[in-house]
C-alpha cells in the first residue's frame, strides 16, 4: 500500500505534474491529477470564427460555459492560468484541418499561430466530484468507460455560422439521490450547471440509451432514472459542423488544468 | 383612489405600455411600467468594436451581465423580446459620437446601420424588487433619488481596447437585514448578483459616500451598513473612455422591457 502511494503521489503535486506534462513525459489522461483543480476543455479558433464562437458560447451558456477566453495569439490564460502555456500544458491534442483529424500530437508549439485563439470550457469533472463525495453514484466512474452521450432533438441558439443540436451525457441516478444531484448540479453553473432533463430520454429525442451517439453505454439499474446535463461535447460538434480550415482541440479526457480550484467555481 | 388606479392602469398593460413606448407618445422612465418584467441597459456598437466588448462582458460578468447580444444590423432581440424592435420600442436614447453626447432621440431608426450590434445588460431594478418585497429598504427608492455610484480602485480585467475600474452602486443596509440583501441577490447573477463588498468605503477607493461619481447621494441611517454591487455604468464608462466613433444607449433609467420576468434570471 504504501509503495501504491508512493509510485502515485507525484499526481497531486503541483510541480510535478505540470513539469511532466510539459516536458512530454506524461501524455495520459488527466483524470485523477491535481485533484481539486478545475480542468477545462480546449478549443483553439482563428480569429476570424473567434465573434461568432464567442456569441455561440454566450448564446448557450449550459452546454458551453467558458472559463476563459485568450487574447489572440497569447497562449497564456491571464485570469484562469497565469503563467501557463497552453501550446505545452495539456498532455495531448488534436489538429482538424477542414474538420478532418489530422494527427494527435503532445505539443502544440510548431502549430501556433498569430491569429489563434483559445477558450477553456468547464467540464463535468468539476461536479462530478462533488457529487461522489456526497454519495451520488456516478456510473461511467464505476464502469471505468466514458461517460454516454446523446445528440438530442434540442436546437441550440444559433450564433454566426456555428449551430446544431445540444449534446447531453447521462448519468443514471437513484430516484432517492436525485434531488442531490440537482442541489450539487445547481451550484456548479460555470461547468453545465443543473440537469436539462430528467426522465424519458425520448421526449429529447433519444431512441435508445444503449446507443450512445458518443462515449460508451453503462448501466441503468431497477429504482434509477436517468439524468441529462448539457455536455461539452455540443460547441465541438457545432464547430466540426462548420468544418474550419484550423482548429486544434484537447485529446477526449486529456484536458487542461487551471490553477483554479473546484470551490473557485461553486456558485453560492 | 379609483380614479388614481384607472389613470395608471396602462402602465401594467403589455400592449398599452408597449404600443406608447413605440409610438413616442410615452418617452418617460421605465420605472414602474410593466412590474415583474426584466428591464435591460441598451449599448449599441459597431461591429468593429463588437469582439473586444463581448470579450470584455465575458471577462467582468458582475459589473456586466449580458442578457442577449443581437445578430449584427438586426434590431430583434430573438431570445428575450422576439418581435421587438429596439430601433424603436424604448421611450429614450442617447446618440454619442467620438465619445461625446450628440443628442437624445426617442426612435433610433434613422440612424440605423447594418454593422450595428445591440447588447442588453441587466439593471439591478430585477433585485431591488425582491428586496422591496422581502423588507430589504432600497434608499434611492424611498427618497425619490438615483442610486449614488462610485469608481472604485478595482481595475476590470481588460479586454482588447476596452478597460477601466469598476463601477458600484450603494445601497445602506440595516445590519439586521445585510444576511437577506446578500441572499436575494445572490440568487440574481444575470443582473450584477451578489455584493462585491460591504463595509469600509476606503477599501475599494471610495473617499466620501456623500460625494458619488454619478447619481446621488442617499442617507446611511445609524446602525445601516453601506453595502456595493457591481454597476452597469462600469461598461458605460470603459466604451466612453475608449470614444468610439458612433455609439447608442438608452437613456438614464429609460430601459428596454423585455418579454423575460423578473423571475426567469432567478438562479436557483
């Protein structure tokens, strides 16, 4: 137990782990890193999307709420960051080129360019440790998969050229912990917020919950109901829609973390 | 009495009060007209300027809570007053040019152009109706005044060409009642939400109470407490300084009604 400890205490040390991201020596998933710190999604535009991004994002605040937004060209996110270097600081990213996935890669550096920006996006994360920590299950954790999530009938406010349906994942909840899940929900607006719907998945124009549209299926068990937040997944699918000449993202799961904690954002 | 209430009856009449606002036979303050419905804060710009003040909205959300940013040159507000026009359907406006006032008009269509983005703002009108309602003395209101507004030693984040510090509003609070002031309006994030401070002027740069920046002066009672809220003069202030070439604004207390209650911005 103790040599368990040992080999995973360099996780919750600050230096370290932002010196191995970094450095390119760690490139997995930062789930489990730096608990307590709020980790945020990735989206890098050329300016010339920036206005409409920016309103897309204003315009539906559930499904994308920024943390952050970085001045062009700057990699260094002033309020949530400072001194940071989102080129280095995440441990792996994907480059689209007209909306087709170009490569993955750990470094962003030679891909950089005058007219970028970056926004940071809150993710579920944030809540979801909250709600473990008042003993609301969260299945995707218990099965060890990905999260389920769902294109629903649902239009998001159109903003410029971006547009599309809202994205939601879906977490099963037992029917005695469902007003907690909304109280903890609730209090996080800056990562999604409370759920968007509770209950039939087909009155948001879900066929099947065993079919995600992405991430993986997991469990509903008897006494559960199924619980949609808006999900992260919505801005990126309204962007890859509109398939940019540029757009650099995080890896799924590899996100980055801010200096900012989890309490930093709970909504009083 | 029932002469009175016969007389002022219109002022609670959606198609009375609007169809006068409308046609310039009413240009008076807002105050009062249609209780229970959202008042909005105008500023039109430029599309030009249009990226760096969202951005600036974005970054300093008390002093600046966005409610709804229209399409460039359209003047209907599709989220919270489909249907309305706002060349038209608020009872007074300010044109500026190069930063200086040119004239107050009570229609804005001749001065109209395509590149002209709207962005409504909310106005603490939404909050002090529900401290009215739950015993929270709002001073200004009882003595007949505007709310004394202060420029604090706060400096907003910037964000491209526009900066400045932050502008407060006070309102005196009995001690016994500050708990209340601060949990009603916590609950009021779209419109400057929680206090940004209570106590000491001097903290944040105020040198007399007695003498505001703008508005007026109102009496602090023995046993009151001077309490702060984040003011919607604070982006005013930063487009001013910045004296763009064509701005528009409503006209003090002259606000925009929107088709949203009171009650949809209450965060729950």
């Amino acid at each position: 137990m103790i040599g368990v400890r040992k080999l995973d205490a360099w996780k919750q040390d600050q230096n370290e782990v932002r010196k191995r991201i970094r450095e390119g020596t760690y490139t997995g998933p930062t789930t489990g890193l730096l608990n307590g710190y709020t980790q945020a999604n990735l989206v890098v535009l050329p300016q010339s999307l920036a206005y409409d991004f920016l309103l897309f994002c204003q315009r539906n605040p559930k499904p994308c709420p920024l943390l952050e937004v970085v001045d062009a060209g700057s990699a260094e996110p002033m309020i949530t960051a400072p001194g940071k270097d989102l080129r280095t600081d995440l441990p792996k990213y994907i480059i689209y080129r007209n909306g087709v996935k170009e490569q993955e890669v750990t470094d962003v550096t030679d891909y950089w360019r005058d007219d970028l920006v970056s926004f940071l996006l809150g993710c579920s994360f944030t809540f979801e440790s909250y709600m473990l920590e008042m003993g609301v299950p969260v299945r995707q954790i218990e099965e060890g998969v990905n999260v389920p999530m769902y294109v629903t009938n649902r239009e998001c406010h159109k903003a410029g050229v971006f547009e599309g349906n809202m994205v939601v994942s879906m977490r099963p909840i037992p029917e005695e912990k469902i007003t907690m899940a909304v109280q903890i929900t609730s209090r996080f607006p800056a990562v999604h917020g409370a759920p968007v719907h509770i209950g039939s998945p087909e009155k948001i124009g879900i066929i099947d919950l065993r079919r995600p549209d992405f991430g993986n299926a997991v469990t509903v068990k008897p006494g559960e109901i199924p619980v949609f937040w808006a999900c992260g997944v919505t801005p990126q699918a309204a962007i890859m829609k509109q398939k940019p000449e540029f757009v650099i993202t995080h890896s799924p799961g590899h996100m980055f973390i801010t200096d900012k904690t989890d309490m930093e954002f709970f909504q009083l």
